[in-house]
C-alpha cells in the first residue's frame, strides 16, 4: 500500500483538530512502515523527513488534482 497525505495542517504552528488528527495518523502509518508520499507547504517535522516530501503549494495543489 502506498499512500499520499496533505500534512499542511499538521505541519502548522497551531495545529487544529484536523491537523492533529493527521499528525496522530502519520505517526501511527510510520510505525507500521506504510509507505507515503507526504504533501505541503510548510517545514516538516525531522521525524517525518526521511519520507518523501514533496514541498510548495503548486505541488499541493497538482497532488489535490491527482488524487480526484
């Protein structure tokens, strides 16, 4: 299984509840060694660096596109 994930809000300095939730969902997938392909626009967290991380808004909003 390989999955893509908009982590912006979970990348945020204030994170709200979904940005929470998808931080809580990233760890649990990472533990379980689920393959990703992280999206933002933001600094992402060093734990989470040694994934793909594809940066820019541009890129999220192809990857939004893609994915529909």
């Amino acid at each position: 299984m390989y999955l893509g994930i908009d982590i912006r809000e979970a990348c945020a300095l204030r994170p709200t509840g979904k940005g929470k939730w998808t931080e809580g969902f990233v760890r649990e997938l990472l533990k379980r060694d689920i393959s990703l392909s992280l999206y933002t626009d933001r600094p992402v967290p060093e734990a989470w660096a040694t994934e793909v991380v594809k940066e820019g808004v541009r890129v999220v909003l192809l990857a939004d596109h893609g994915i529909r």
